[in-house]
C-alpha cells in the first residue's frame, strides 16, 4: 500500500516477527533494479551513514582523463588558428617580406656609410640571409647621393654560385656607378662565396680570430646505394632520353664520363673565382691559383697571403678605419641588416607540423626521406663544408 509517497514493506526483524518499514519511491526503484534499496545497499558494502547518488534509468556517459584533455587541446586549437587567420587578415594573406625596403636605404637623409650585413649562407633565402633583401638595399645606397660609402659585414660560410656572382656584380655596379668607396670587414667566418662577394672591396680588414679563404667550388657530396640495393634485392629503372640524363642518380653507379662532366661544371666555376680574387686584389692568376686550393687560413695567414689587407679586434675599429682612410669625419653610420618576419599563423602551422611529426615517431624516416631527395640536387656552391 501507498502511504505519503512511501511503499510499505515487510522486512524481517527477527524470528515470528515482521515490521512494516516505509520506502522511497527512489528506494524502490533501486530495489527494482538491482534487488536492492540504498540502505540494503550500505549495509552491505559497510557505508551506512553515507552519501549515495543513484541515477533513475541510463547512467550518464563519464568523460574519461584522455578525452578531456583532447577536448582542451582542440578547443586551444581551434582559438589559435582564430587568432592566426585575424592577424592574416590584417598582415595580408601572403606579406611578401622577402623584398628590401628600398625606401630604407635611398630614403635615408644625411651624409651616411651604409653597412650591408652578409650573413648566413649566401641563398635565395637561408633565413638569415635574403639575396633579394641584399641586392634591393645596394641599389637603394646606390641611387641615394646621401650615401657616402659601403661597408661589408661578412659573416658567412659561402654559398651558391650564382647568388655569390650576381651580389658581387651588384657590389660592382654600385663601385663603377658612384666611385665611393666599398671596404669589407670579416667577422667569425669569411669563407669560400662570402671572400668571393667581397673581393672587389678597395680595402679588405677581418677580425683577429676570422677564419676565410677556402677559395674553390664543391658540388655536394655524391652517393651510390646501388650495393645496398642489390643486397636487398631492390631494382629500380629510369626512363631518360640519354645516358647522362639522369647523371648522379644515387641508385646507379657514376661512369667515368658523367664524373668527367661533373668536373668540368666545377673547373668552370673555379676558374671564375680565381679571375675574380685575382682581378680584385691585384694578384697574378698563377700565384692565386697556388693558394686556392680550397683550404681556410686564419687572420694571419691571410694577411701574409695577401687576401686581405689589416687584421683589427673589433667591428667599430674596421669602422673607424674607414671613416678616416676615406675622409668620411662626421658621416652617421645605417647598417642594412635583414630581419626575417613570420606571421603567427605560419610560426604556428610549423610548429603543429614538428609536433605532430613528434608524436608519430616518423623523424627518422623523414630524415632519411629528405637525405635521399636531397641527394638529388647537385647545385655548385662557393661553399666551405668544414664550417656551413
């Protein structure tokens, strides 16, 4: 029977004896369900006296640690890449950083010495070196008659031919166009493209602890994996239009005749570099040839060998060396330094790349991936490898 919401039900007290004890309706429908009501259910597990939280029907699905957390993390994704596509917007969806300024350096008012930093490897852009960035601020100091000379700070291990030559023409053209002087000064390393691009300079000076020469051309390192594949059972099959198409394909061995061509790239390119040193610092071409055999010189040794001209402690000395070798007492000096800029959005994506790349424990297959496609690319660099 019913009474106030409650079920009456007859509970053993003892022997002949028998009670009526009211229940819940909660209580019956736990009792329902699992042949028992709260307070049997206390009794039982010895925690009578305590709190208990009983569900009426489907117990709710729990979110366990692992799928909160990957909640958090898609909800902080989510924010991120907001926040990125709003700077984008405001950045511009491409923001072309990669040009100089040219109006930062033609812009400039007041006689000056502009000084273009040459630093990191001399490519298209190595992160922090842009060879356009390099190019547009000697033509902005070349179409300003505020400028009054240039100085070289060159701290690079070398770089590609072609970027080498095109900034050592651009450094040309500024000497022939406006006839102010262009010094060098050598900072850690002034090696191989970074002594190419410089030496035309009328004064070369470098750092007491500067290491550059390694004058000559390397064309990479070239690799046969053919054993590796034969022992594997590995065949591979290139379809060219001639027998040196595919030249330096890493799967076949070099013939004797494609090492020959490869040879003959690297005889051009170093026989252009020695014009060029000896052209610059007035040197015969037989006795350049002598000590371009590829090796570095320290400060000293290069000063002896006359590829460069004074050897100073510090920066503000080459500096200060100009200003009165040149009669520029009084010149402000603007130093020309690119300056990568990543927008959020694109630091963001790559750090998401390297993360996800880490947790799929893919870095070394990658690495190995990369090394082989990169083994296919043969450019000739005015490169030293000891130091890149």
């Amino acid at each position: 029977m019913m009474d106030n919401g409650n079920f009456n039900e007859r509970k053993n007290l003892g022997e002949g004896s028998e009670q009526s004890t009211p229940i819940t309706a909660r209580d019956a429908w736990h009792k329902k369900l699992y042949g028992r009501c709260d307070a049997e259910a206390a009794e039982a597990s010895g925690t009578l006296g305590g709190s208990q939280t009983v569900y009426y029907g489907k117990t709710p699905r729990k979110w366990s640690g692992g799928k909160k957390a990957l909640l958090l993390f898609g909800c902080i994704l989510a924010g991120v890449l907001l926040l990125g596509c709003i700077t984008a917007a405001f950045r511009g969806v491409n923001p072309d950083h990669e040009r100089g300024d040219i109006s930062g350096a033609s812009g400039v008012r007041g006689s000056h010495i502009g000084v273009l930093y040459i630093e990191g490897t001399i490519s298209e852009d190595s992160g922090t070196y842009s060879h356009q960035y390099a190019l547009d601020a000697v033509d902005g100091m070349m179409n300003n008659k505020s400028n009054k000379a240039l100085m070289l700070f060159v701290n690079t291990p070398g770089g590609g031919v072609y970027e080498s030559d095109e900034l050592y023409l651009k450094i040309k053209e500024y000497q022939e166009y406006t006839e102010r002087p262009v010094y060098a000064y050598f900072a850690s390393q002034a090696t191989s493209g970074g002594y190419y691009v410089s030496s035309s300079a009328d004064k070369i000076i470098a750092n007491r602890n500067c290491w550059t020469g390694s004058i000559g051309v390397t064309i990479g390192t070239l690799y046969d994996i053919s054993g590796l594949l034969q022992k594997y059972g590995i065949k591979t099959e290139t379809i060219t239009s001639g027998a040196n198409k595919a030249m330096g394909d890493i799967t076949v061995p070099m013939s004797d005749q494609q090492r020959n061509i490869f040879q003959s790239l690297v005889d051009e390119s170093y026989d252009q570099f020695v014009s060029v040193v000896a052209q610059g610092r007035n040197l015969d071409t037989d006795y350049v040839k002598t000590i371009a055999d590829g090796r570095i010189y320290t400060a000293k040794q290069a000063e002896s060998n006359k590829l460069i001209d004074d050897i100073v402690g510090t920066y503000d000395e080459a500096v200060e060396e100009m200003i009165y070798d040149c009669g520029l007492v009084g010149c402000d000096v603007y130093e020309f330094r690119y300056q990568p800029q990543q927008s959020l959005f694109s630091g963001f994506v790559e750090s998401v790349d390297k993360f996800t790349e880490a947790l799929s424990g893919n870095s070394d297959i990658n690495a190995i991936t990369d090394f082989l496609n990169d083994s296919n690319q043969l450019p000739l660099q005015y490169m030293c490898e000891e130091i890149k």
